[in-house]
C-alpha cells in the first residue's frame, strides 16, 4: 500500500502544476466539508488526492480502460469530460490500492453525480465546485449555500453545470439531472 505521501506524489506527476492546485483546494474544502457535516476526513481527504488523478491521460486511453473492464459504457456516448471520473476510480482501486469503496465511489461520481449520491459523494462533488482556485459565475453563493446545506449547495452547483450545457448545446449526461432532481427532493 502507498502512503499518503507517495500517492501524492504520484497524483502530482499525471497533471499539470495548476491541476494540482487544484487537487490540493478540492483537498482543502472536502476536509473542511467533512468536518462540518460530520463525515470521516480522511475519507474526504483521499478521495479529493485522487479524484481527478485520470483527468490529463490521453482521451484514447481513458476510453480504452472503460472498453477492456467493462466499466460504464454509457459515458462512452457523451462529453469525454465525464470519463476521467469512472477511471480515475477504477485505477484508484487496481492501481494504488484503495479498498474503499465509499471512496472509490465519491471518485466515481464526483462528475456526472448519481441518484442516492452518500454525504461522501456530495462533499466530493461540491468540493469540487467551491474550492478556493475556483472562480466561475455563482461560485460565492454555491459557497455560501455550503455553509448550511450540502444539498442546496450541490443543486445550485449541477444547475450551473447543466446551463452551461445547455449554454453550449451540449448534451447532457442523463444521470446528472437524475442526480440533481433526488437532490431537490432531499432539501426540506
Ligand atoms: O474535473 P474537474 O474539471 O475538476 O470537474 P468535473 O469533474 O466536475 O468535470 C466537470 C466538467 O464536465 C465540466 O466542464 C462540465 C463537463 N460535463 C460535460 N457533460 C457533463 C458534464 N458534467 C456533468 N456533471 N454532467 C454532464 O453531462
Ligand atoms: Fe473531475
Ligand atoms: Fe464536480
Ligand atoms: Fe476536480
């Protein structure tokens, strides 16, 4: 098994410097995201190391993993961007180890999101979101809404993300409007 260390070293050499940055604010936000719905850290910490660790292969090999094991063939159909999060979770586990599943899990849907998302899978997609490099239309508001519920904060950040789509004729993913519409049903 790897150490901490040494998986952060590995992450840090498949992306560019900026990349990383990012990593280490999604880190950074996910642990305090735990810590203020009372979810395990360092649960929260290694799925933020290793979220986006598939990100920058090359889009023929990303594909290729999801081919040859079987993964999500569905995503194979849409935005490649979807695709380094069900690698990224597959080699967390073959590569280095992880045994997890919650965490292989919250890598796994930190994109498209999913129907019955855990608190870990939430704090890792809207981690991503808030970080502190982040600098999009909303990003403040999606930040304050963090601070009081993880479920309107995570609407709010799938509603940009599925605008943007729209905004450029995209298509969307069907399970990231699935995921958004359980997510409305869980705010009271
Ligand atoms: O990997 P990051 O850039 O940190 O963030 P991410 O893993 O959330 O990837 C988001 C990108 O994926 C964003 O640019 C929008 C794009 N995307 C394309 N189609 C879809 C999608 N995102 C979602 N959630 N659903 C889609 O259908
Ligand atoms: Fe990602
Ligand atoms: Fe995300
Ligand atoms: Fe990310």
């Amino acid at each position: 098994d790897y150490t901490r260390e040494e998986l952060m070293h590995i992450v840090s050499g498949q992306m560019p410097e900026r990349r990383w940055g990012h990593t280490l604010g999604v880190m950074e936000s996910a642990v305090a995201l735990a810590r203020r719905y009372g979810e395990d850290p360092q649960r929260a910490d290694l799925a933020a190391l290793l979220h986006d660790v598939a990100k920058y292969w090359p889009i023929e090999q990303q594909e290729a993993v999801i081919r040859d094991h079987q993964l999500n063939m569905e995503l194979l159909d849409y935005d490649k961007q979807l695709l380094h999060a069900e690698v990224g979770a597959y080699v967390a586990q073959q590569d280095y180890g992880v045994e997890d599943t919650s965490v292989i899990d919250a890598i796994r849907y930190h994109t498209s999101g999913r129907v019955g998302m855990t608190k870990l899978d939430k704090i890792i997609c809207l981690a991503d979101y808030i970080e502190p490099g982040r600098d999009f239309p909303g990003v403040d508001r999606i930040r304050e809404l963090a601070e009081h519920s993880l479920e309107e904060a995570l609407v709010a950040g799938l509603d940009s993300t599925i605008s943007f789509l729209i905004e450029k004729q995209k298509r969307i993913f069907p399970t990231t409007v699935l995921a958004r519409n359980d997510l409305i049903l869980q705010i009271r």
